[in-house]
C-alpha cells in the first residue's frame, strides 16, 4: 500500500513537473518566433534577452522533472533531431496559444497564414534540415503532425496530431482513430501451473530478443479462447506493458486502411506500452482475402504481438513461436474448484470430482460457474451443493449450437420407456457409463493410459418411431444433462471440406461436457462405405471417418440414430462401443405404452389398453394419435374416449397411407 501511494504521488509530481516545462518550452518557442519576426535594429536586442531568459526558464524547468518530460520521451521514442523537436512544438504553440496564429502571420509577412509552415521552421528554427518535412521521414511516416492542403508543400498548414498533443501535456488514451478495433483487455485470476509454465516461456523469449531484432510473434493455438487471453495478459504484466485486443473479423481490410492502422497501432505500442493480440478464433481460415490481410498485418507490425487461432497460421517473413495451449488439467481445475468455493469446498465431500470428470472447464469458466451458484449456495444444504454447482456448470459449460442444434429439455423418465428388457438393461448400463467416468477414467487411472478411445460413442439402430429420441431423453434426464439433437442434413454440406467444419463446430462447442450430442438419421453420412470412384466418394469416406474420431476422443456421450442398421458399413460399427437395436414394439408393449402415454391429469373414460394395442404403430405414432384424441376431446368437453382414439387412428393412418382394419378396431365402439 505505501509503495502504491509513493507511485501515485512521484506521478502527480511528475505530471506537474512536466506541465511547467511544457510551458517552459512553448514560452521559448515563443521568444524564438519573436526573435526572428521583429528584426528591427529596435527589437534585436530585447528580443534576444527576451529569448535568452526563456531558455534559462527551460533549463530550470528541465532541472525540475523527476523523469524525462513528454516531449524528451517522444524524442527518444521516435529518434528526433532537434529540428523536428522543435516542429512539434511550433505546432503545439499553436494549440495552445491563441496570439500564436497572429505571431505566425507576422513572422511569415502574410496575414493569411495563421498557421505554422514548413517554411517559416525553415527560416526560424536552428539546425533545420530539409528532409525531416519528406512523407518518409518520421513526423510525417509515424503521423505526429498532420500537412494541410496548399499548392506548396512548404506554405502548407501544418498540425500537431491530437493523439501527440494530449501525450505532450501528459495525458494518456488509446488514439480515437483505433476505437472501435482495438479494445484493452483486463483478466484477472492467478493462471494454474500449466498456463503459468507457458506464460513464463514466452515472457522469456521476448526477454532475450535484441533491442534491433524483430520480435517473433507468439502463436497461442487451441480452442481454449479465454485462456489465451489470460496467458497473453500475464505475459504482458511480466513485461511491464498492457494489453490490447483486435478482433481478426473487425480488422480493415482495404489495403490503405490496413496500412493507416498499423502505422496508428504501431505508434500507439510505443507511446503507452502495450502488447497487441490478434484474435482470429473467429475467422474462417478458408477466407483467402481475409488471410492475406491478416497474414500482412501479422508479418509488418513490430510490436509485442500475440496470434490467437484454433488452428496453426503459417507465417512466412516473420520468426514465430507456436504454443498449445489446454483447457487446466483435471489436478487443476480440482485446485481451482477448492479455491474459488473456499470454505464451502469441503461440504461437497469429493463432488469436484464428479464436476470435473464431467464439465472440462476454463479457469474463467469455473469461477463464473461459482459466482452464478454463489446466491444459492450459502442458502443450500450441504447434500444441494453439488447439484447447485452442477446446474451452474451446465449453464455455463451450455455450446452455442443454435445454427446445428435443437437444445432439447428432457424430462422423459425410465417409466415413459417402454422396451424389452435386454434393450433396457444396455441402456441403464450405458447411463453407467457416463456416471462412473469420474472413477475409471481418474481413480482407476484408465484415462492415464491413453486420451484415445475415452469417449462413450453409441448407435441407436430401428425404425421411426420405435424410442430412439426418446431413450437419449431419458438417459440425459437421468444423467442431469443437456440434450442437443443435431441434424444432420443441416451439417453435412456438398462442399469439399465444409461437413468436417460443420462436425468440427458441434464437437468443438460441446467439449466443455455437460452435454449429450444426438446425431439423428444418421444414414444421411453413413452408410456401406463406398467405392472410391471419384473425389467425392474419397471426401465422403472422409467426413464419416472425422465423425467417428471425433466420437471416440469426445469426453462425454454421443449417440447416433438410424433407421437401417444394415446400411452401416461394419468398420464403422467396430469403432462405436454401444449398439442399441430398438424393436418394432409387439402387441405386449404396445398395451404398456397405451397404459402410460395418458398423463394423470388427462381425463379418460373406457379406454381399453388391450384394444389399443391391437393398432399395430410404434410408439412414435400412439403418441400423436393420443395426443390429437386429447384434443379432440377437450374441443367436445369431453373426456378421452374409445371414440377420439379412432378419429385420431384415422387421422394418423392417413398420414401414413394406411388402412385401419377391422382386425385393428374391431369391437373398439359397441353399437
């Protein structure tokens, strides 16, 4: 606390300090305009002296500072020469000072020009030099003065930048003109060990880089965002500088644009000390445009500049050092939960193991998971803390899949299942599965031996209608988890390359756990696998193998659906660990579902589950036809009867291009 209080007052005397040698300097500008625009025999002398006390004012004020003063800082930043110091601050005089325009006027002999100009430096200031007004020469290459229009570049108004104006009075912000693109980035939370190992590398190899040399940019790779994010803001604290973020999809993309914002970043790097990360998580790497663009950007600023990309950006004129960086491992994200729940974390009595052998969370995940379950959890009894937690790490860890997923709530139960018991067994044994990962795959050490091969990849197999959603509800129910159901003819895509980005997303997205992936109709992308006549036999063949290994290294239960399992080529049926044939339900089963599929509070009067059961449809199809003699019945004030059930019969067969027949409904309505 005291050396923060020391900081913040060597600071304000800095600030005051440098604002009277500002003054200081503008004051001898002045006397040194004066000096050359009033020459009469009269005003030589005083204005010399006039001149000669102003310097000796400056060299006090210069005396004064605790530190170098803005404009020294500039100068040594930019590497000026004291004629091009002195252009910056004819032109801040002007800024400052209203009469300075009139002085102008006066020493140019032309009452129009109320305005600095390369000719009046020329004449007016010591050791002037031709080339310090030429567009590569550094007031103009790193824009700290502006040339207005004129026919002569000499006569040209000439201004201070505002960005250089407020760093001279000793005011610092990010330049107007990068708004909107760059944005700072402020992350706390101590990084785990993994992250720290990494952070520490790189602070190393920035460290050892020489003053001339360019710096190699740090590639961070991986679909872990928040963490790179903390990684490259430990890295720069390290370093003593900030750190600002670019969004790769908001980045300019005109050539002229592109150049005016890296010479504005780069020169802004220099004047607040800060470091540069290029998000590009979001950006299609297929993008040619965009990739040129954003390959020119990476390969010309020379600044602390960090790459943030889930895949690896071959850079060509630039050194770079690519770096994986995880989600925190299992120890780790353990510790995490320990701290962050502090005194609450022993009442969970080991149910951070469960969380963590389900939810693979980032150290921002977690914490937020912990701030949502906050208000809860200190009005929870203990055996309600983990399954607060779990709901919070559910909410949190839940994928944005919106374009390729319809999120379902289940709520389905074993008691709304109805299949033989040898399906129903596998099931249950699946759901087990799931359950007891934390324990085989961590206190058993199975997970040590290999990351492969870890994932529970399930094929439900039969035809429409028969429980194979309703199954998956019922195991997410059971498990506490979300359900996506993707489709996938809204996945695959007849472009080469675009099913496996698709695929790559969805599997991407869920990652984090607490999720259970249904791909539905799965014949769409499987089948006998095809001879390879052309390319596209090749890709397809392709796009059902990226499915499967995505499958397999899944940390969580996917589950595919199809109505023919013969169609499936038996390579890929030895890759998926569970296969679930879902049978045509018989008479038996039928009746059982008929039993169940009423809800209790449906009002039903002589219905004969035996004579339902005698309507030979999967369940699926009891399900619309009780649904639709629901409605029938609530429209006739009536309760659920035999009669509702066959008008909503009719209407379901003839959605199927069915007949009843009278083996179905005989004996259904007595006369």
């Amino acid at each position: 606390m005291k050396s923060t209080k020391n900081a913040q007052k060597i600071n304000q005397n800095w600030e005051e300090a440098n604002q009277n040698y500002l003054a200081a300097a503008l004051g001898a500008m002045r006397a040194l305009i004066e000096k050359h625009a009033f020459r009469s025999p009269d005003q030589i002398e005083s204005r010399e002296k006039e001149y000669v006390l102003r310097q000796q004012i400056l060299q006090a004020a210069d005396a004064a500072m605790p530190a170098p003063s803005a404009i020294a800082q500039l100068c040594q930043i930019f590497g000026l020469s004291s004629f091009e110091r002195d252009i910056l601050l004819m032109c801040a005089s002007m800024e400052f000072s209203g009469e300075f325009a009139g002085l102008c006027a006066t020493a140019c002999g032309d009452s129009q020009r109320l305005y600095p100009t390369f000719s009046l430096a020329l004449e007016a200031l010591p050791n002037s030099h031709w080339d310090a007004i030429a567009p590569h020469a550094l007031l103009r290459h790193w824009r700290l003065i502006e040339v207005g229009d004129s026919r002569a570049l000499t006569t040209s108004p000439l201004r201070l930048d505002e960005r250089i104006l407020h760093y001279l009075a000793g005011t610092h912000y990010l330049d107007e003109r990068l708004v909107g693109i760059v944005e700072p980035v402020e992350i706390t939370g101590e990084l785990v060990p993994s992250h720290q190992k990494l952070a520490q590398q790189i602070a190393g190899v920035w460290s050892q880089t020489p003053k001339t040399g360019i710096l190699p940019v740090i590639q961070l790779c991986g679909a872990e965002p928040t963490s790179k994010r903390a990684i490259a803001a430990a890295v720069s604290k390290m370093l003593g500088v900030s750190l600002n973020l670019v969004p790769a999809q908001v980045a300019p993309t005109v050539p002229s644009e592109m150049e005016t914002f890296m010479r504005l970043w780069e020169r802004e790097a220099v004047l607040s000390g800060s470091a540069l990360l290029l998000d590009c998580d979001r950006i299609d790497l297929a993008d040619a445009t965009r990739n040129t663009i954003i390959s020119r950007l990476i390969e010309r600023v020379n600044c602390f500049l960090f790459l943030a990309s889930r895949e690896r950006i071959n850079i060509l004129q630039r050194p770079v050092v690519s770096l994986d960086v995880h989600k925190p491992t299992i120890n780790e994200q353990s510790l995490l939960w320990q701290n962050t729940l502090a005194e609450l974390a022993p009442q969970l009595n080991g149910q951070i193991k469960n969380l963590t052998a389900q939810f693979n969370l980032s150290p921002t995940t977690i914490r937020a998971a912990c701030a949502e379950a906050a208000g809860n959890l200190s009005q929870a009894q203990d055996q309600d803390l983990g399954r607060i937690l779990w709901d919070a790490c559910r909410t949190q860890a839940r994928p944005r899949l919106d374009e390729l997923a319809q999120r379902i709530i289940p709520s389905a139960d074993w008691q709304d299942l109805v299949l033989p018991s040898a399906q129903e067994v596998l099931l249950r044994e699946i759901t087990a599965h799931v359950r007891q990962q934390a324990t085989v795959y961590q206190s058993w050490g199975f997970g040590s031996k290999s990351s492969r091969g870890l994932g529970i990849s399930s094929l439900f197999a039969g035809t429409s209608g028969t429980g194979k959603t309703l199954a998956a509800e019922v195991m997410a129910h059971e498990l506490h988890l979300d359900l996506y159901r993707i489709d996938l003819s809204s996945v695959i895509s007849k472009y080469i390359g675009e099913t496996e980005k698709n695929l790559r997303r969805v599997f991407d997205a869920a990652e984090e756990g607490g999720v259970i992936l249904l791909f539905d109709e799965a014949d769409a992308l499987f089948g006998k696998r095809s001879e390879v006549k052309d390319s596209h036999d090749r890709y397809a063949n392709i796009e059902v193998s990226y499915l499967l290994q995505r499958m397999e290294n899944f940390p969580g239960l996917a589950i595919l659906t199809t109505n023919l399992k013969s169609s499936l080529d038996k390579a890929f049926l030895r890759r998926i660990r569970f296969v679930v044939q879902f049978p045509f339900p018989d008479t038996t089963q039928r009746a059982e579902i008929w039993r169940r599929i009423f809800p209790k509070n449906t009002p039903t009067l002589g219905l004969d589950a035996n004579k339902l059961a005698q309507l030979n449809v999967a369940g699926g199809n009891i399900r619309n036809i009780a649904l639709n003699a629901a409605f029938l019945a609530a429209d006739g004030d009536e309760s659920v009867q035999m009669k509702h059930v066959l008008r909503a019969a009719q209407m379901e067969y003839t959605k199927l291009e069915k007949s009843l027949t009278e083996v179905e409904i005989g004996g259904w309505i007595e006369n």
